[in-house]
C-alpha cells in the first residue's frame, strides 16, 4: 500500500515514529523506506555483557492499515540460535500478540500488544529478549536446551552469529561502540582562566598600598574625635546660657 492510500492516522503515526527511532543509535534504517508498511532496519547490540554484543542484525517490521489497533509483524533477516526466535526468524514474544487476554497462553492484556505501544516499544523488546529468553515458552526447543544445559556452547554459537552479522555492515557505516551521550567538550581557556593571578582582578579595593590605607583609617579616626570634642563643647556652652 503506498502512502497515499495508507489511513491518515496510520500514516501519521508511523512516519512520527520512523523519524524518532532515526535519532537513535541502536538502530540504523536501510535507504529505501519508501513503503511505510515495511521496514528494513539493523538492531545493534552494544552490550559487554550479552552474548550478542557487537551484533548488527538485519530485521524487517511490517504494518497493516489498522495499526496501532493491531500489533506488526517482526523477524530477523539473519538466522541466530535463540530459545524465543523461530528458523524462519519470527519471534514468539508478548507483545507481538494481539490484544487481550489469552486465556490458553495464560497471558494477560497488559504483556500484549494494545495501540500505547509502539514500534519502539517492539524493538526495545525484542533486544532485551536476546540477552534474557524466555525458555519456558521456546520457539526452538533446541536453543533452549542449549541455552540451559550448556551455555558455554550456546554463548559459542552466538559470537558465531555476531561475526556473521558483521558482513552486513554499510561499507560507510560506523559502528557504534557505546549508547551513552558524548561527554560536552571542555570549554576554552578554562585552566589559563584559573592560573590568572590575583593581581589582575579589582574587586573594588583601593589601589593604594597598605601604608597609606592606614593613614587614611588613622586621619579618619582623629577627624571623628574632632567632631566629638567639638559637640561637647558645643553641649558645655548651652548648658552655661541656661543656668545663667
């Protein structure tokens, strides 16, 4: 379905959330996306601590006209050994679900999908499934097993997809090593601005020397005894008037 065609609800709200999740550096767009309903994108795992880390995983979204009411569909484009994806690369994951309770599943409403979610939401997901199965509901029983009994093997098994996954890497595409936010840059002149001496600052002292602020503090002091000896004589002399 072209744009054009596409509801306008729909349309709005996923070029809203195409442009948003293009900010991110989780995930990088394939060029075409000229069909709102399908997306090709890669998921990249930054993570030390995931057997997937350094993955770039080519994955595809796609959307009917009656989203968000309906979940979309999702699948990795890379086979990967994992409990929660099936061969052909779909995932058995809540939030894929349609909304409601299952009462066969035994899922509630609020583990599948319902129109608050969003793309993102998916994608999210769908990273945190990678670094945690869920083995007691498996896609693939075998990766399953494996990821139980023998994670030695199953941790092999995905640095071998990982190394895979590399080849699909954009030739002028730079890899990100780290989600986190680059750190301001320091600003200039910063250190000279300290290591300036005091001698270069006025902060509205006198700019004479310590000798003469002391003569001005002691010609201050004698000029306000002066003035005091002069009121009492001043006192002394309306005293005398009166008891004459």
């Amino acid at each position: 379905m072209s744009r054009a065609a596409l509801p306008t609800g729909a349309k709005h709200r996923l070029m809203t959330e195409m442009k948003a999740l293009q900010k991110e550096k989780w995930i990088n767009f394939e060029d075409d996306q000229s069909n709102l309903l399908k997306w090709r994108f890669a998921l990249m795992v930054i993570n030390s601590d995931s057997a997937f880390n350094g993955g770039y995983f080519r994955a595809e979204m796609i959307f009917t006209d009656e989203y968000p009411y309906q979940p979309p569909k999702f699948r990795f484009l890379i086979p990967i050994m994992h409990p929660n994806i099936y061969p052909d690369g779909q995932l058995c994951i809540s939030i894929l679900h349609k909304p409601g309770a299952d009462e066969t599943s035994g899922e509630d409403a609020s583990e599948r999908w319902s129109p608050l979610q969003g793309a993102e939401s998916v994608l999210r997901s769908v990273l945190l499934l990678l670094d945690d199965p869920e083995i007691g509901s498996a896609a693939n029983v075998d990766a399953s097993v494996m990821y139980r009994d023998h994670r030695a093997e199953y941790n092999g098994k995905a640095r071998a997809t990982v190394e895979q996954s590399k080849k699909d890497i954009p030739a002028h595409f730079e890899m990100p090593t780290s989600f986190e936010p680059a750190p301001p840059p320091k600003a200039e002149n910063d250190d000279d601005f300290w290591a300036e001496s005091d001698e270069d600052f006025d902060f509205g002292g006198s700019d004479t020397g310590d000798d003469d602020g002391d003569q001005e503090m002691e010609d201050f002091e004698e000029g306000g005894n002066e003035e005091e000896e002069q009121d009492g004589s001043e006192d002394d002399d309306d005293d005398d008037r009166t008891h004459a």
